[in-house]
C-alpha cells in the first residue's frame, strides 16, 4: 500500500504548513483529505506537491508492504 508518511515529515522539516500549502500555493484541501485518509493522488498532484517542497518523490509517499 502507499503511505504518505514521508509528506508530512516533509512538511514539518521544511517549515511549511498545510494551511500554507492551501492558501499561499493554491493546493486543494479536497487532495489533502484524500492523503490524510491514504486514498489515491494523481501523478500530476505528486509532481506539483514535489515541485512545491522541492523534493523528490520518496519524500512525499513510500510503498509499504501489507501484512
């Protein structure tokens, strides 16, 4: 399954909040809900959020295998 840990590390150690990534970047609080509630983004989500913290992939979700 995908985990979207690695995204709010990434936020916390970048020093950006979700009320930031909403308001100051235009991000939508529907794909933020789905994330908190590990449903599925689209490839275009994942690169504007990696081009939003200037990160790369892994630093936004991982595969964890289910148990």
């Amino acid at each position: 399954m995908i985990s979207y840990e690695p995204f709010y590390k990434t936020l916390t150690d970048k020093g950006v909040t979700e009320y930031q990534l909403i308001f100051k970047h235009g991000f939508s609080a529907h794909i933020l809900h789905r994330m908190k509630h590990g449903e599925a983004i689209t490839t275009k989500t994942l690169d504007t959020l990696c081009f939003i913290l200037n990160c790369p992939v892994t630093a936004v979700l991982e595969y964890v295998e289910d148990k």
